[in-house]
C-alpha cells in the first residue's frame, strides 16, 4: 500500500504507452528520426489526445541508461550513479513532471541544434549545490569533452524512473534525435479519458503513415505500474497466507490446550461450584489462564519476533523492521484470538453441573 500510494513524481493517470521499433524496416539515420517526427505529429492528432512525446524507455518498466557524467568543473568529480533517459518534445509537459527552472525540451532541439539536456533535483544539487545550473554543461563518461557536451535548459522535480522503491535517481533527460542515432522508441499519450478507449484510432493513425509497423507493449501507464508491483503483490499474498495459517494453528492449538485443561479440572470447578462459585467467576477464571499463556508467549516471542523481521526488512517500504504499531497490531490480534478460542471452553466449564463435575473420574 505504501508502494502504491506514493508520490511517484508524475501522473500516470490517463497515460496510454506503446513502442514501435523502425529499424527492423529499414529506417534508420536522418530517416528514422523524420519517421518518429511524423508519427509523434499523428498521434497527436487522435481524438481525445490532450499531449504525445516519446522516449526510450516508459517510467517504471524496469529498463534505465545508466553511467558516468562529467561536469565542466575540473573540482567535481565523475560519478557513476547517473541515470538518462532519451526523449521527445514536451516529455516532461506530457507525464507532468514538474518544471522548476528554465524549459522543457522542444521540437526545436533537432540532431543540428546545440545539445541541451534537462536535469532533476536530485542531479542539480549533487553537481551544483544551491547554484543556478542551467547554463551549466555535462558530457557523459569519465572525462568533460567539450565537443560532445549538453548544456542544461532547465531542472525538474525528481520523479520515478526505474522503479518504485529507493529514492528517484540522479536523472537526465536528453532530445532523442541528439544522443547518437535512436533504436526502439516508446510513445507516451495522454488522453482527456480512458486510454484504451484510443488503441482503435491509434492502430489506424500507425498504419497510415507506414502500414509495416507493428505495434508492441500497448498498455496504460496505470498497467505499467501493475506490473511493477506484481513481485510486492505476491510477496504481500503469501506473507500474509502464511501469516494467517500460523494463527489459525495457534488459534486451534490453544483451543485444544483450554479443552484439555478444562476437561482436567472438571472436578475441581464441580467442588468450586458447589461451594457457591458462580458461572461467571469460573468463565473469568478460564479466560484469565488463557490470557496468561497468550501474555507469556508474546514475552518469549517479542525478541524472536524483532530478530526474525530483520529478515523481512529489504521488502518493507514505509515500514521498519520494528515498527511498534506493527507488533502492537500482531499482539492485539493474538489475545483476541486467544479470548475467542477459550471462550468455548470456559463457556462448557461455567455451565457444567456441579453434581456431575463431582463424580468426575
């Protein structure tokens, strides 16, 4: 839940994605680039489309570029944790990714215009610090090589790139026609209602400007970020499968105990009552024993409890292996189970006749 309710950095509302890889049809160099050009111009046109771009990979698919990047700044040192990602015009406007200083990339940032490149928070302060970046120039690899370098024209809030645990990388973002030539692309459209609504147009906007693209991954960004969290689902499903069997097993294992237990002091309950115990004292007495047992497995068990979550602590988010609202939880959860399982005996010890309970072998 954690996972799923946090901010992600863009709206995946109403986002429909798909890929189309050219190249296995021939297109590639100044080509390839104008094919992608006019598709992006098609799609846009679709009825219910509010915005398109395109990049190389979807947020959240699970498939980054990642490596080095320089600054011109012989003091700041290469590192290696930087992330890119290769996009179209208005990537940034389409998946509303907030735009904190200077522009978004354009149509105007062609394979012949000067490179420029639109960086997150997370980058602008690990290279920058509190100074303004834009204007500031990068190369990716170990060494700042002017004749390759991209000059940053704006800074955007961080967002989710790969994934959905851990912190959003350092990330920047690149036009897709001025980092080498483009293979496989994908197309982000966002639309005024449902997506899936558009794949019909969509496939006949495709096939009219080249009828031997194929289509591939149609889905909605929403669907994408499913999928993302398929692991974490199963992993929650059969924690708490087996979280749930573990209780019941307690659950009918101190059931038992309580109907032993009774049954063992049939005779003495019978003497107690005949000597003017009421039912309800007798209840008390047999859920009371009951609680003691609970109490003094949650003190054995808290410590291994703590020592076994450790185990647990890489699939938490949100969460601490020691949270005490957690444990907390757990224990409430186990002392009313345990009242409900004792209850039936105490009940059947209550009730029980005195006369008979005394002839009890």
């Amino acid at each position: 839940m954690n996972l799923e309710h946090q901010n992600l950095g863009f709206d995946p509302q109403g986002v429909l994605l798909f890929g189309v890889n050219p190249t296995q049809n021939g297109y590639h160099g100044p080509r390839l680039i104008s094919l992608y050009g006019r598709l992006l111009d098609r799609v846009r046109a679709i009825p219910g489309v509010q915005g398109a771009t395109l990049s190389a990979f979807t947020l959240l698919s699970g498939w980054v570029n990642s490596g080095t990047l320089a600054v011109e700044d012989p003091q700041t040192k290469p590192d290696e944790g930087v992330f890119w990602n290769v996009v179209g015009p208005d990537f940034l406007k389409t998946m509303r990714i907030q735009l904190l200083l200077g522009r978004d990339i354009g149509a105007d940032d062609t394979p012949t215009a000067p490179h420029v490149a639109v960086v997150n928070e997370a980058l602008a302060r690990k290279y920058f610090g509190s100074l303004d970046p834009v204007g500031r120039r990068f190369t990716f690899g170990e060494k700042f090589n002017p004749n390759d370098a991209y000059q940053i024209v704006g800074v955007v809030k961080n967002a989710r790139y790969d994934r959905m645990r851990g912190d959003s990388p350092m990330t920047a973002y690149v036009p897709y026609g001025q980092a080498g030539e483009p293979g496989a692309m994908h197309f982000e459209m966002r639309t005024a209602g449902d997506p899936t609504a558009i794949i019909p147009g969509l496939r006949r906007a495709i096939q009219e400007v080249d009828s031997n693209l194929a289509l591939s991954e149609v889905k909605t960004q929403n669907q994408q970020i499913e999928e993302a969290l398929a692991q974490e689902r199963m992993f929650a499903l059969l924690s708490g499968f087996f979280g749930g069997l573990a209780l019941v097993l307690a659950a009918i294992g101190l059931y038992g105990t309580m109907v032993y237990s009774v049954s063992r002091k049939t005779n003495e309950i019978g003497i107690r009552m005949a000597l003017g115990a009421k039912g309800a004292e007798v209840l008390r007495a047999v859920l009371g024993e009951a609680l003691v047992l609970v109490a003094a497995g949650a003190v054995l068990g808290l410590p291994l409890a703590f020592a076994a979550a450790r185990l647990v602590a890489s699939r938490l988010y949100g969460l601490t292996a020691s949270d005490p609202l957690t444990f907390a939880a757990a224990i409430v959860v186990l002392l009313l189970v345990a009242t409900l399982a004792a209850y039936l005996p105490a009940r059947r010890a209550s009730r029980v006749d005195p006369m008979v309970a005394l002839r009890w072998e």
